[in-house]
C-alpha cells in the first residue's frame, strides 16, 4: 500500500470515527452520571442503562486507541483531534456563547453528556492526547522496506533468478582471486637400464651377428 493511499484511507476512517467518538462519549457520560446520580441520591442500586453507558465507554476508548496506533495514517487521529481540542478552547475561552450555541440539534441525552464532559475539560484532554498523538514524524512516512530484499539490478543487469547469484554493485570491494600455481618442474627422462656384462671369450657385436670366429 502506497503512502498516498494509505493517508487517504486514515482521513476517511478520522471522519467516520469522529461522530461516532462523540456520541459514544455523549451517551456513555449521560449514562454513568445518571446511574452514580440515583445510586448516591436515592442510596439504591440500580444498572439499568448504567451498564450500557460503561460498555459505550469502553467501545470508545478502544476506537481513539486505533486511531492513535502507530500502523494507522496520522490523519485519522487528527480529524477528531481537531474537532475535540476546538470545541475545548471553546468552552475554556467563551463557556457563554458555547452553552447556548454549540449544542443545538442535539436530544436531551447527548446534549447532557456534550455539556458534562465540556464543563469537567475531558473535550481538551481527549483533543490534546489526539493531535499529540498525530505529531510524530514515523506515522506520516512511509513504511520502510524490509531487510534481506534482493537489491534491484545495476544499469539494466538481468534480475537474477532462482539459483543464480545477485549482481556485485560497482562500489563493491572486488573478490579475492586464488594465487597461480607454481609451475610443475619438467619431467625427468627414464635412466638408462646398465648394459650386460661382457664376458671373455664373447666376440665382438659381428661375431654376434653372423657367428664365427676371425
């Protein structure tokens, strides 16, 4: 997958992510607040919908832990950063103008939870941890490539294939050739085999030849 791609593919998931955290946190919020509300108030135990709450909690902790994991395109943790951190300077800078404006359109329930976690500064917490989690320069590279690979071939040299060895590259250190023999001494012509003896009485090599005596 290239970089390009894969930046896309995060700016998709931070867009569909970033509603999906805030209601969940909405919801969730309302939800324990009712339920610790009742139980300290009324001194009776009850789960009804605080169970739930605790188990959108915990869905939403796990989706922003995705968004912030080093394998995913810094993008998808820099929308909801963005949205969360901003609406957090808003209520810090003008709660006024952000208590009436900000949480139109919104049902009771959500808008309870928006308003609950705006006033306690969890929107600048989880906006904070979101963008910071988007800075580090690793997430937005590429993924480097890994180790072992067979290098790319050298001005046009053949790729090499099963059984063959891979091209030296030109700066590489050339290989050590083995030493020359030493030259083989000539070969020692045969001894010549030591004449019979000759005994008295033997003539000479005609004699030998043709018999008789001079």
């Amino acid at each position: 997958m290239s970089n390009t791609v894969r930046h896309v593919l995060g700016l998709l998931l931070g867009l569909v992510a970033t509603p999906l955290v805030a209601a969940g946190l909405a919801y969730g919020s309302y939800r324990w607040w009712w339920r610790m509300r009742y139980q300290v108030g009324v001194l009776r135990h009850d789960d009804s919908g605080g169970l739930a709450g605790l188990v959108v909690l915990l869905v939403v902790a796990v989706l922003l832990g995705l968004l912030m994991g080093s394998r995913v395109s810094p993008l998808a943790s820099l929308v909801p950063g963005v949205l969360f951190g901003g609406l957090g300077l808003l209520w810090l800078l003008a709660p006024r103008w952000a208590m009436l404006h900000s949480g139109h359109g919104l049902s009771s329930n959500i808008s309870f939870g928006y308003t609950t976690l705006a006033t306690n500064g969890a929107l600048i917490v989880i906006g904070g941890a979101l963008l910071v989690a988007s800075l580090p320069p690793s997430r937005w590279k590429a993924k480097a490539p890994r180790q072992g690979a067979v290098p790319p071939p050298y001005q046009g040299a053949p790729m090499p294939g099963p059984g063959r060895p891979a091209p030296m590259p030109q700066d590489a250190p050339p290989l050590p050739q083995p030493r020359p023999a030493a030259p083989q001494a000539p070969a020692q012509p045969p001894a010549p085999q030591p004449s019979a003896p000759r005994h008295d009485g033997e003539g000479g090599e005609w004699t030998q030849m043709f018999g008789g005596k001079g």
